[in-house]
C-alpha cells in the first residue's frame, strides 16, 4: 500500500510539473515577426492580385 502511494504522487507530482513547465513556455514565448509575416503573406499577395 505504501509503494502504490508513493508511486501515485511521484506520477501526480511529474504530471503537474511539465503542465505547469508548458504553461509557463506557453505564456513566456514570444512569436518572431518572420512567422507572423509569412503567415499574412497568402493573403496580402491574393489582395494584390485581386487589384
């Protein structure tokens, strides 16, 4: 009883960790601006062409 105890809150201790670690990188990340331009270049180069 004593090892099934253990092993459960050493799994629910790893699992809030990387959770809490992916949120952290989640909300810490900053996007670079050669992603944000090549994702609204589609869309620029169809309303020039549209013209």
């Amino acid at each position: 009883m004593k090892f099934e105890t253990l092993m459960l809150q050493s799994l629910f201790a790893i699992c809030l960790l990387i959770c809490v670690s992916t949120l952290g990188a989640m909300l810490t990340s900053q996007p670079t601006v050669s992603k944000v331009a090549a994702n609204h270049a589609p869309v620029a180069a169809a309303t020039n062409s549209a013209s």
